[in-house]
C-alpha cells in the first residue's frame, strides 16, 4: 500500500505576526469579545501557514461569511421569540398540511412568536404566509433545482446560504420550538438533528412537535419504528420520544409550544448539578411531590430549592428567577423534560405562559 504524503504545516505564528493582530484589532476599534476575534483571525492565518487545500479554504471562507450574513439576520429579533417549521417544499396548497402549517403559524403570530423556515415553497411557504408581513425569517438553500425562495417572504427577512450545515445551524439555533410536518429526505435529516441535539445534549430542552393532518398519520410510522426497532435493538432509550408531541391538532401543537415555557425559562449546568430556573418558585408540599415523582433523575435523590449559584452570580445569569437544583444520573437524563413539564403544571406557575426571550445560554450549546 503506498503511504500518501501528509500536507506540510507551516510554522507556529511568530510574535511579530501576533503583535500585527493584535495591532489591527486596535485599528478596526474592536473592544468587546476581542479575544473572540482574535482566535477567528489566527485561525484563518493558521489555515494559511498550514498549507490547507484551496477547496478546503473555500469551504471555510463560504461558511465563515453566511455565518455572519445569517448573525446580521437574526440580530435585530433577538428579543422575539421564534419557532422554525420543518417540512417539505412539494406540498401543494390543496395538501391538508399546507393548511395545518398556515394555521398554526397564524395562531404562533397573535401570540408573539416570528416563524422561521428554510424560505422555500410547500410547507415553508404556508408557515410564512400564516405568520404573515414582518413575522417570517428565512433561511435559503441554493441549489440547482427544486427550491426558490417563496415571495411571502421579503429579500430583507432572509439569507441565501450554499451550505446545508450552515443553513440547519441558523435554522435550529435562534428558535425555541420546532414543528416537524411530513417531508422527504431533507425533512428527515432536520428531524433527526433535532432528536440528536436533544438526546445528547448539545441543545437545551426544547419542545419539538410532529405535526400531522388529520387522518395521514406520516408520524405514526416514526414511532413504531422506534418502538418495534430501534428500542429493542438498545439503539436508543425507551424514554428518548418523551421528547417530542405527536399530534394532529393545530390547538395541541400550539399550546405545546407555548406552554413549555409556562414556568421553565432556562437551565445551567455548574460542575455535575443541573440548575433549572423558573418563573415561580416551587412551595415545600409541590418540591415534596417533585421529589417522588423525580427525584430518581438525581444521583444525591433530591430536586432541591436554591438560590442563585456563584457562577450565576458572576456572570449576572437571570438572577431574577426562582431556581431548583439536582445532580442529574445521565442513565435517566431523558427524562428531563418530564420533570420540566411537571414544573409547568405546578399550582404555583404562572397561569399564562410568557413568550420566552433569546438568553445567552438559550439555543444551542455554545460550549
């Protein structure tokens, strides 16, 4: 077998290179999150001096910019919270999903949420036009048949992208709920992103819903597979869909969304104990009743009150909220958002649900 020759690596930056950085950074008046700026910079250089393949440096550069396209985007909604629809570009507007999607984008808009989608026709284009004018964000596809962007969506509310891994980045990370109606392959792929992100951790919780139309049952056959294959198999845990809302209601599916957010706001971890915040703080009888119900999810066998932990503090996190604490067992993590939908059901939470905002630690894990 011949061994192919490994590309050379350039050498380590010099400190008059680093000194230069340092001195353009000083020159583009950049202050916040320099350091930040500075890896992006030593980074490309790095890719530079290592001798990186042209295509490799396209892939990086194309990334990097609709990256930044699809931040400038988002940034004036970041107080807005958003839900992205998933579904297939093939729908027709006679299909009863079309008319689920547009529904329930129209119900998610009177109560304050932006929808965003892929830009596209079919299910995307239902759930912009539900949403209607200023309520809809996209986030396109560029390829060489099938999908264009739809005209509900205006070219300021969108961003074209060439990546499919950028594009489901943006599409998954400023949103706090997801609604999945039936689609093909890249339908698939985004659900199953979702489920990955949930079940590993790399995203908070989240309510993810699969939306049918009356009568289809699309989703129905995902379930029996992971009932009949894939948990007898032990390729995933028995509590891995506990996760997810089948259903063919617009009303079920919208107060799923909404409701997730009734009492919980967000969670932390600091070292191994998971700190959950809420809108209203648990009286003794309610984190007795947790205890029993929960309190195996904890390796010490306790959900506990608290207030804010000294990371928290440091950092200025949500020290408003009310908190509980426990030291999660990660052979029953799944169960989580079982305990969170318990903590919204509580007496003591509040009786409507506020839309959540945009927090620092919301989305995906920045860690």
């Amino acid at each position: 077998m011949t061994v192919q020759p490994q590309p050379s690596v350039g050498e380590p930056l010099n400190d008059e290179v680093l000194n230069s950085v340092d001195a353009l950074l000083d020159q583009a008046g950049i202050r916040e999150n320099r350091s930040l700026i500075e890896r992006i910079l030593l980074s490309g250089l790095r890719l530079g001096t290592d001798g990186t393949r042209r295509l490799d440096l396209k892939i990086t550069a194309a990334a990097l910019e609709e990256m930044r396209d699809a931040f400038r985007l988002f940034e004036p909604y970041s107080d807005v919270p958003k839900v992205t629809v998933f579904g297939s570009a093939r729908t027709s507007p006679s299909d009863p999903s079309y008319r689920q999607a547009h529904e329930l984008a129209t119900a998610l808009a009177r109560d304050g949420w932006m929808v965003v989608t892929g830009a596209g026709p079919g299910i995307m284009e239902a759930a912009s036009t539900g949403a209607g004018p200023g309520r809809a964000l996209g986030v396109s596809i560029r390829l060489p048949f099938e999908e264009e962007p739809n005209a509900a969506i205006a070219a300021a509310s969108r961003v074209t992208m060439k990546y499919f891994f950028t594009r489901k980045l943006m599409l998954v990370k400023e949103s706090r709920g997801f609604v999945c109606l039936p689609g093909g392959f890249g339908t698939l792929d985004e659900t199953f992103e979702l489920l990955t992100l949930q079940q590993t951790g790399k995203a908070e919780p989240m309510p993810i819903v699969l939306l049918d139309a009356p009568g289809v049952g699309f989703w129905e056959g995902l379930t029996r597979f992971v009932d009949d294959t894939l948990v007898p198999a032990g390729m995933i845990s028995r509590d891995d869909l506990d996760r997810v809302l089948v259903t063919d209601s617009v009303a079920e599916a919208a107060r799923e969304l909404t409701g997730f957010w009734r009492n919980y706001d967000s969670l932390r971890w600091v070292g191994p104990r998971l700190v959950l915040r809420l809108n209203a703080a648990p009286s003794d009888d309610e984190i007795a009743g947790l205890n029993e119900r929960f309190g195996e999810l904890s390796a010490t066998g306790r959900i506990e009150r608290t207030q804010p932990l000294r990371p928290e503090r440091d950092d200025g996190d949500a020290l408003d909220l009310a908190r509980i604490m426990l030291t999660p067992d990660g052979r029953r993590v799944g169960r989580l958002h079982r305990l969170i939908r318990a903590l919204n059901e509580l007496p003591s939470a509040p009786a409507v649900a506020t839309p959540p905002l945009m927090s620092p630690s919301a989305g995906m894990s920045g860690e």
